[in-house]
C-alpha cells in the first residue's frame, strides 16, 4: 500500500506537491476521523485524495485499488465533455445558441423534424434540460446509431425549462465536438488539457460511430481527478498557464438550473442533489461544487476552504458518502498553518498505509471430490459463460477459467489475498448491454480471491479494480453437477444469476 508522501506522486508525470495536514491548516486527527468513520460507512472506498492550498495532504488506496490504476468514472466524465465544449467555445468552433440538430446532415434528423428538437441549443444539453423524459439512455444506446436514435426520441418539454437527467445529451455534446473539431472529446482534450496537467493513460469508451461516450467511459487515476479539480479551483489557471479560460470555469460551475422548482432557494438543509444544476457539474452545500459519477466517483471543489477531495468507491447511497466529507474533513479545516503534530501524522500515515479490503475468510477446506483439473459445461444463461474450469496451483491459487460465447478468460484467486491480472472480459457494468461497449478498450486488471464457505462450496472474489465493481462466483459441487450463483456487487445482494452444470 502506498504511503501519503512518495510512491504515488512517482507515478506521476507530473505530482501535485505534497504538504503535511498541519502546514496546511487541517489536523490529521480530523483525517483518521473520516477514515475510521468509512470503514463504518455503506460506502466501499476504493481511494480518496485531500488538497489543501494546492497540496496533497493525504491519500489512500484500498488494496487491492492502487494509485497507479485508473477508475471508471461514470457521470464524472460529463465534467470533461463540459470542458471540450468550453474549449471549443472559446476556440469558435461553436456557441451555446446553436442549435444541435445544425450538426447533423439531414439523413440522420427525423422527418420533419419537431419543433422542440429543432430549438434544443447545445446550452440546453450542457444545464441536462434537452426535454426528453424519460432519460433515454438507455434505449438510445442498445442501439446502432446513438445521435440518430437520441434525435428520434420525442422531447415533451420545452429545452432549457425543466432539469431531467440525460446522460445521452452529453453524448450528444460529445458528438458535436467530434463533428466540429474533427477529433473525439479524448483526442481533442488530449493536448489542451491532459497534457498540461500531467494526466497519462487516460481512456474512454466510444459509440459504434468512434465518438467518445461523453456521459459516462472516462477512466483516470484518483491524481487526476483531482488536479481537474484543483484546476477548477484555480480559475482554469495551471502553473502560470491559463488552460481554461477563467470566465468558463466560472460560468461552467455557477448554478443555471434548479433540479426541483419547489425549493427557490436551497440551503444546507435541503441535500446536495437540489442544490442548482450548472454545466455538466452540482452545485453542493457549503458552496462546493462536485463531478459526480455513480456509486460514488466524486471530484469535490470547495472554493471557500481552497480545498479538493477526490473518491472513488461503490456505493448504495451517495448522499451518505458525500456527508462523510462534510462531516469530518469540512469543519476542522482553518485558514491558518497548525502546529506541527508529528506524531498525529505518523499515525496517519500508518493508518493510510494499511488500507485494504481483506479478502473473505473461510474456516472450511475443500471437499473430498476433486474439481481440480476438471471442466463443467453450463447451461444456456444470460451472464453468457459456456463452461467453467478449475486448477489448483503450487501455491493453493485457483486458476480459474470462464469460456464466454466466443473466449476463454482464466483468472487466478488466491488463498487469503488478492492476485492479479488483465482481461478483456466484461465486467459488471451499468451499461453493459450498450451496442459496442468496451470496444477497442484496453484490457482491464482485476484482483481474485477465494475460500470455501464450506466443503462443497467455493466462493470466488473477483474484482474489477479499474471500475467501481466486484463479480462473485459462489460454485456448489455435488458429484459431476456444479450450480453457481453469480452476483454483481452494485445489486447488493438482490439479485443473483443461477447457472447450472456438468463435469465434461
């Protein structure tokens, strides 16, 4: 596990500078305050990074999560499409009163074309007030052809009324870029924005058409989530650059559309998620600002504390994640150096150190029948595994291999710890009966574990530690017949997939 001084920033093109809690007016009690309090939590933290004053003053990784992995975003990525949108206003490629349908040649409008569509702005896709309801998502992406199926979808209100959640508008958004920059929202961002930061290695899913899905796909390590964040902060300034111009940002992050009417004028009482809707970002209480992606992929800007806090986890509840930070990292922060506190900070530095998320334990071994080396052919089901196979290695590892309909993937679980390695198989995902998610993506690491629950039953741990999710495999052998319950973990427990087989 890395520590909240080195080894992360070494993997970094370009590191944040690192500062104590202390120096920059935060005790790091305060800190192991939240820590503790997140191991209690519903929330499953992967990572999380504090800036203070343009400085890293802690940051952790949940082994098997690592600084040096990248994260699926989720929502989060709309916070970039946002700022090539912004780019390419101030490049005049475009403006916020065009109209979207002016990009598209005719064949791919509905014919006529409705009035409500013809009047969607790409302002009205920044502020997610496109009109349509409900959010087409995810009828629009089963399909061939994204920005065709978006345009053909009614729109009942009236755009730039009523906030309703669209993750395909920014799809959308994503596309106009594409069509007016001649490169994808990935590529285009790449030199204006990635390469000034320091950012590496960055991905992000595309559209059977090649464009960047712009609403969700994104993948980048926690540092960079939270230099986008800090660069927000700083007015789009980075180091004596002006990266994004200032009047952007500051339009980009004030409030243009309230997400309930019924409240003129939220205060901190009335939640985070009715705070005011601005370009592809929240509004929050205590005057923040955040990126926001499900299960809890945060980037939190906090202009009044000059600080920024980035996460990535899983979780069933975001309001309960984000109150964590506003109860244990807002309140102790002071405008003024502290102290020093070495030991407070060794402790934490320990307690950093020894984040994990243990692998499952089991006091039962393994039955008298032998699976080793065998194969069982499954039943027809819709996780679309033909055939699993076990084998025991020199170490007590299962390596573990799982034929898809056209592929064989082999995983190794460990015996009391994670083991890793790389695959292209898909994982558990929102989207993932989206027409070609995931291709052309590089392959994605994961870290398997394994115990028995008891001697006929094998529990198998797979995490998909480049995203937010977890798949588990609970295999029950009875003679030459294996029945499986397989479960994601963002289901939470309520639904599981039975798959049924036999020894070959």
């Amino acid at each position: 596990m890395l520590l909240f001084f080195g080894l992360s920033a070494a993997a970094q093109i370009d590191p944040l500078p690192r500062s104590t809690p202390e120096k920059e007016g935060v005790p790091a009690q305060a800190i192991m305050d939240f820590i503790q309090a997140a191991g209690k939590s519903k929330t499953e933290f992967h990572s999380f990074m504090f800036v203070r004053h343009g400085k890293v003053i802690a940051e952790g990784w949940w082994n098997p999560y690592a600084s040096n992995l990248k994260h699926t975003l989720y929502s989060t990525s709309k916070s970039f499409t946002a700022a090539a949108v912004g780019l390419a206003l101030t490049e005049k490629k475009l403006k916020l009163t065009d109209k979207v349908i002016s990009f598209f040649p005719p064949e791919e409008l509905p014919n006529p074309v409705p009035p409500f569509l013809a009047e969607l702005t790409v302002k009205d896709a920044l502020i997610m007030s496109d009109g349509q309801d409900p959010d087409p998502t995810h009828q629009v992406v089963g399909t061939g052809d994204w920005a065709k199926t978006f345009m053909a979808t009614p729109i009942l209100n009236k755009p730039g009324a009523k906030f309703l959640y669209n993750s395909t508008g920014t799809y959308m958004l994503s596309a106009v870029v594409q069509k007016v920059t001649g490169q994808t929202v990935l590529d285009y961002l790449r030199p204006r924005l990635f390469d000034p930061l320091g950012i590496t290695g960055e991905d992000w899913e595309t559209s059977p058409q090649g464009v960047s899905t712009g609403g969700w796909g994104l993948r980048l390590k926690t540092e960079d989530m939270a230099k986008f964040g800090l660069l927000y902060l700083q007015g789009g300034r980075w180091k004596g650059k002006q990266i994004l111009p200032r009047e952007w940002v500051k339009e980009a992050t004030t409030a243009k559309i309230l997400q309930n009417p019924g409240i003129p004028s939220p205060s901190d009482n009335d939640g985070d998620w009715v705070q005011g809707y601005c370009y592809q970002m929240w509004r929050c209480r205590h005057n923040g600002v955040r990126a926001d992606g499900a299960f809890g992929q945060f980037i939190i800007m906090l202009p009044d504390q000059d600080a920024v806090v980035a996460i990535t986890a899983e979780t069933p509840d975001m309001q309960d994640e984000i109150n964590l930070v506003w109860q244990y990292l807002l309140p102790p922060m002071v405008n003024w150096s502290l102290k020093d506190d070495a030991d407070a900070d060794g402790k934490l530095k320990q307690l950093l150190a020894s984040l994990a998320l243990p692998p499952r334990k089991g006091a039962a071994t393994g039955a008298d029948f032998n699976i080793n080396g065998k194969t069982y052919t499954l039943q027809t089901n819709e996780k679309r595994m033909t055939a699993i196979g076990f084998r025991l290695q020199d170490d007590n590892s299962w390596q573990v291999t799982v034929k898809g309909d056209s592929a064989e993937y082999s995983f190794p679980f460990g015996d009391g710890k994670w083991l890793r390695t790389s695959t292209t198989r898909l994982g558990p995902n929102l989207l993932y009966g989206a027409q070609h998610h995931f291709v052309g993506m590089p392959a994605v690491m994961t870290a398997g574990s394994y115990h028995w629950k008891d001697e006929n039953t094998l529990e198998l741990v797979l995490r998909y530690i480049e995203s937010p999710h977890t798949e588990t495999m609970t295999c029950h052998f009875d003679g030459q017949a294996v029945s499986i319950d397989d479960e994601s973990s963002f289901d939470y427990g309520k639904k599981k997939v039975a798959i049924s087989g036999t020894m070959q």
